[in-house]
C-alpha cells in the first residue's frame, strides 16, 4: 500500500507525517549547539536531551525564509526520516511545502536531493498557505463551502497574506510583511538587554519568554495607560522566572511579589514589553520598518483582488503560523480590519481552535484527494525523462 | 522645569551631531541585527570534531537506499549555495515584473509614525538633538545620552 507523507517545511519547525495520521510530529529546523555540551550537537528535538540550555547556538539551513544552506537542511532531514519519523522512500508519495515565491534554483535543489539522495518515487510541492486553504474551506459548512478566502500566515521569517479564489493563489494581490517571530525574539532579546540584563546569547530562552508572556493588546493607548501605573494598579506587570540549569527547565509568568524566602530563581520584571513587541505585527513602522501591518496589508490585498471576490474574501480571513499563538490576535485583527473594511461587507476572521502552527499540514489530506494532485506531482518516470529543469518547467506551466 | 530643559538643550547642541545618512546607517545597522541567527560565537568553533558535523552523505544515518550513488556534498555546495543577495537579484532580472519576492513586499504604511522612548519604551514627545533617538522624559534621556547616544559612532 502507498503512503502520503507530508512535510510541512517551516524554517523554524518542520511537521511532518502521513496524511492518515491523527496529528503530525513538530520538529524544530535547525541545528543547536550547547556551550555546557562540546561533544556533540542537537539536531531538531534532540535539544530536549540538554541539560543546559543557556548560550544556545543556532545553525539554520534558511536564510529570510529561503533554504540557503542546503548541507544543514539534508542533515535535519536525514536525522528525521531516520530516527524521528522513518520515512520509506520506495513506497511513500511525499508532499512538501515551499515558502510563497520561492526561487527556482532552490525548487531545483529540493527536487534534486529528493530524487537524488533519497530516491523518493513522487514528490509534491505546494505552501503551507495553499494548505490551510484547503483544511479551511473544507472544514467549513459542506452545503455552501466557501468560494474565497484569505490566508494570514504569520511565520518565522515573515508573514504573508494570500487571497485565494475558487482555490487558487491570487499572486499579485499577495503581500509580504518583513516581520515574523525571529524578528519578534530578538528584538524582545534587545529591549531587555537595554532595560534589564543581557540576554543577547539567550534566543531559546527569550524565544520562551515571549510566547509565555506576549500578547496582542485590544486598545494599545489604554494598555499603555495601564502600564504607566504602578503595581497593584497596574494588572499588565509581570516577572519572568528565568530557567536555571537545574530546577527549573522552562521559565514562567508570575504575578509580581510572588517570590517566597528562600527561593533565589533570577526574575525579570515584564510591563509594556508584553504587548508592545507583538504590536510590532501590526506596526511595523514603530520599529522603524515602512509596510504596513498585517491588518492593513489584509485590506490592501483584498483590495487588489477582483471587486466581486471581495465580500467573499473578508467574509473567510484564517490565520495561521506559529508565530500567531499570541492571544488576542484573533480579536484585534478583526476589529482592525472591520475598522478599515467598507461597511456592507461582513468581515470575519477566524483562528484554528487547536493549533495554528500545524493547522495547514492537515489539509494535506485534501490536496492529496484533489483530482488534480497527479498532476500538481512530479513523479519518478517525469524525473528520470525530463530532468530537474524539464520537471520544474512543467509544474510551473500548472 | 522649562529653564532646566532648555539649559541642557544648550549643552547637547554644543556636541557633535550626527548627520542623516550616519543617522540612516545605524537605523539599518539595527534592523540587520534584527534577523541575526546568534549574537554569540559558535561555541564550539575552535573545537575540530565540530568541523566534521553537518555533512552531507557520510552522516551514519543516512535513510538512503543503497544502489543509487550519492551525488556528495560537494556537488550540491558548488551547485546551489548562493546567498539570499544572489537569488534576489537573479530572480529580479529573470522576472523583472513579477509576482515575485520583490513585487509581494508590502506597501507603506497609510497611517501616521508612532514614537517610543528608546529606554523605557513608552510613547515619547522628544528627539535627540545628537544622534536622532526618541525619549520621553529627562531621566531617560540622561539614561540614553551615558549608554548609547554617540557611544558607538567612530
Ligand atoms: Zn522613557
Ligand atoms: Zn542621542
């Protein structure tokens, strides 16, 4: 019997399974080295095996969202489908996703090493938008699925807003908003250091601290009111617990004076950083970046579809990505872009209840399902005939 | 208050005062840092064994099947590792009208700038007259003035 695998390759988690399964294994992307551990090196989950996570140092195979480095992707790869997800290449039709507007030497590289190295028998390639668009509009009222939707994929490197129509990507009206959760960390790295201790060596641990800490503020001059006031006043202070090598594995969020004698864990106290670092999504100008914010952008690509598409596509706006966990950002984009939409047009906006970060591998399913999937695939027989450049021209003609 | 104020004014004005574009270098300077990977050294750079770890077809746990021979690491190192810089500007030359990478960036911003005090990160009325940076009040000026200011400006 064939398996469908599907390889939701993200540049910071990799989800991965076949499309049968309940649910995919998450996988971080990325090679880590630990300054406590010179004798080897964590490849993706493996970092749970260490003791000490401070000074983490990462080795990423992308660079701004685009594999660069393909000898560190091919080692995470060969690590996965040897122990962490056994993947036989001889009986197992794989689909993978690329980021939006991928460049075509590196679709070339990724066919290549799937053919080449692994010696796959059909290789899929699609984006994890082009996913989610398939669970959402398939998961929704099967009498009248919807005809339209857009995609809000706040990602690792950046995010990308993505209309669809009747199932297909409408490229001019996609936008791109240069910030995503790496961004996010490292400035929160930044502003504490600045403020409070340094922590620039410390992205795993500050990674953690934003997404225990972090959300999306509902009225920001109010929850800057808020922060100005002094505790008990203020209900927006917080201390961060950080992560000592030994009894505590993972920081956590604490109400201030919480503290009991004795305990001599390391706190930092956390205020409007909560709220003005994920508010960067929606600002990017405040950061000195000049895009507009994924509210506006979701507007201005709307607006760039078909007239008669539009009250379709603010009527089914989703957001996924791991980088939109933070609570609140649900809530806010609605009202910012209610705020900003012409008023006949119902505009709703919807996140995955359970995970956005692996919402789109599941739609993996309905694409595998899709009569044209055979021809969306390249398989082996095309590979062999036509070669890398052969196959690409065609899969790019669809 | 106001007499305070402008006293100090007075004194920063008799400092250096960077120009725009140093000014537009170090806004950029920033941003660059903003997506750096680590801050730190590799830590175990200076060991050997580390050198031998992300290679591509002599790792033992390499799934692939037997037969088909590994095109080696090498091959696909010469053949495809171009920087991001690289592949920007080929693509801007092979698509030059796009939709692309270039095309898909988002436009500017309809709404007006906002301002934060560089120290203390709450909404800021006032500019450094040397360097540009926002603060809100004296004390986080004096805070940004003794540690950042023109502190790293050859
Ligand atoms: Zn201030
Ligand atoms: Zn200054």
């Amino acid at each position: 019997m064939e398996k469908i695998c599907c390889i939701d390759n993200g540049a910071c988690n990799i989800k991965i399974g076949n499309i049968t399964d309940e649910k995919p294994l998450v996988i971080p992307n990325c090679i880590m080295k630990a300054k406590s551990e010179k004798r080897r090196p964590f490849i993706g989950n493996q970092i749970d095996e260490c003791r000490d996570i401070s000074g983490i140092f990462y080795i990423l195979g992308f660079t701004k969202g685009y594999i660069t480095n393909w000898e560190v992707q091919k080692n995470i790869y060969d690590y996965i489908f040897s122990t962490e997800f056994p993947v036989n290449f001889s009986d197992t039709k794989l689909i993978i996703t690329e980021p939006l507007f991928n460049f075509p030497i590196i679709q070339e590289a990724m066919i290549e090493i799937f053919f080449e190295e692994y010696d796959c028998i059909s290789l899929t390639k699609t984006t994890a938008p082009d996913l989610c668009q398939y669970q959402y509009t398939n998961t929704q009222d099967p009498d009248e699925p919807p005809l339209c939707c857009v995609v809000i994929d706040v990602g690792y490197s950046f995010s990308h807003i993505v209309p669809f129509v009747k199932g297909k990507k409408v490229l001019s009206a996609i936008r791109r908003i240069d910030i995503g959760g790496k961004l996010l960390t490292n400035h929160l790295k930044e502003v504490i250091s600045y403020r409070f201790l340094n922590v620039m060596d410390e992205s795993f641990v500050i990674n953690q601290m934003k997404e225990d800490s972090c959300f999306v503020s509902q009225d920001f001059n109010a929850d800057m009111a808020m922060a100005k006031k002094k505790y008990p006043e203020n209900k927006t202070i917080r201390e961060y617990v950080l992560p000592d090598c030994t009894t505590i594995r993972r920081g956590y969020l604490q109400t201030p004076g919480t503290a009991k004698k004795g305990d001599d864990y390391q706190v930092i106290r956390l205020n409007n950083e909560r709220f003005t670092v994920p508010e960067l999504l929606f600002h990017p100008s405040d950061l000195g970046i000049n895009q507009m914010g994924i509210a506006e952008a979701t507007v201005d690509a709307i607006n760039a579809c078909p007239e008669e598409t539009r009250p379709h596509l603010y009527a089914n706006i989703i957001v996924m990505g791991g980088s939109s966990k933070f609570p609140g950002i649900r809530n806010r984009l609605q009202k910012d872009i209610r705020s900003m939409a012409p008023e006949i047009f119902t505009v709703s906006v919807s996140i995955p209840d359970d995970d956005p970060l692996t919402y789109a591998w599941y739609g993996s399913q309905f694409l595998a399902n899709d009569p044209e999937f055979d021809n969306l695939s390249i398989s082996r027989q095309d590979y062999e005939e036509n070669g890398v450049r052969g196959v690409l021209n065609e899969n790019d003609a669809q | 208050m106001a007499t305070r104020e402008s006293g100090r004014i007075r004194d920063v004005e008799k400092k250096r005062v960077l120009d725009d574009l140093t000014r537009r270098r170090r806004a950029r300077k920033a941003l660059e840092a903003l997506e750096q990977d680590n801050f730190h050294e590799d830590p175990h750079a200076d060991l050997v064994m580390s050198k031998k770890i992300p290679k591509f077809n002599n790792s033992l746990d390499n799934p692939r099947k037997k037969g088909r021979k590994s095109r080696g690491a090498d091959y696909y190192r010469i053949k495809y590792r171009k920087t991001f810089q690289q592949l920007l500007e080929e693509d801007r030359q092979l698509n030059a009208d796009g939709p692309n990478y270039s095309t898909a960036q988002a436009p500017e911003t309809n709404y007006p700038q906002r301002h934060f005090c560089a120290v203390c990160g709450f909404p800021s009325s006032y500019t450094c007259v040397s360097c540009g940076t926002r603060f809100c009040c004296l004390k986080c000026q004096a805070t940004h003035q003794d540690t950042r200011c023109l502190k790293f400006v050859s």
